[in-house]
C-alpha cells in the first residue's frame, strides 16, 4: 500500500495447484507478508520475470532471488510453512464468485 495505491493479488491457476508448480505464487504471496514496501517492490520485480519462472520451475530455490535488503530470513521461515491451501482458496473465490474461468485474468477496482 501507498498513500496513493494498493495492491493485492488473487491466484487463479489453470493446472492442478501443487508445492512444485507454485514456487511464483507462493513467492508472491509472502514477500506480500513479511517485507516492506521497498524491498517488496524490487523482488516482485525479479520474480515476475520469465526466466525466473522457468528456472524455479527447473528447481532452482527461491533464495536465489532475495534482493538486498530483504528480510530473508523472515521471508524463508513463511514460504517453507505456506502450503497451497491459500491459492485453492483464492482459486475457488475467482471461480465461484468472480465466475472466472480457471487461468482466465481479471482487473478488479475498488472491490468491483
């Protein structure tokens, strides 16, 4: 949050969710909960790249990617403990109540 803007991020995957296929996600989703602002901003910008994904994907630990600055430690004692019961949830709400289709994006406003 900012005095101008908020931000926040609901998962909507169109795979089955699973530990190994939601490094990104569950990435997102605690950098959200254990940094600040500034340090929240500069690693989402290096995880929400491509190649960052594919080399996830490939296996390699998120540890990699910590930005100076960070509170690793913090960080890594939430995303080992975070399981994917989060992002079925968030799942079920874009499909039940935003009546999204699974994968499919969406913008919302003000809470509309």
């Amino acid at each position: 949050t900012s005095s101008h803007t908020r931000i926040g991020i609901l998962n909507n995957p169109s795979s089955k969710i699973k530990e190994d296929n939601t490094a990104v996600a569950r990435g997102i989703l605690t950098a959200f909960l254990t940094q600040n602002n500034r340090n929240l901003k500069s690693f989402l910008s290096k995880l929400t790249k491509e190649e960052t994904a594919k080399s996830l994907a490939a296996g390699t630990k998120i540890a990699t990617f910590f930005t100076p600055g960070m509170d690793d430690t913090t960080f890594e004692k939430k995303y080992n403990t975070l399981g994917v019961d989060l992002i079925q949830t968030q799942q079920l709400f874009c499909q039940e109540v935003l009546k999204l289709l699974p994968g499919q994006m969406a913008v919302t406003s003000n809470g509309r």
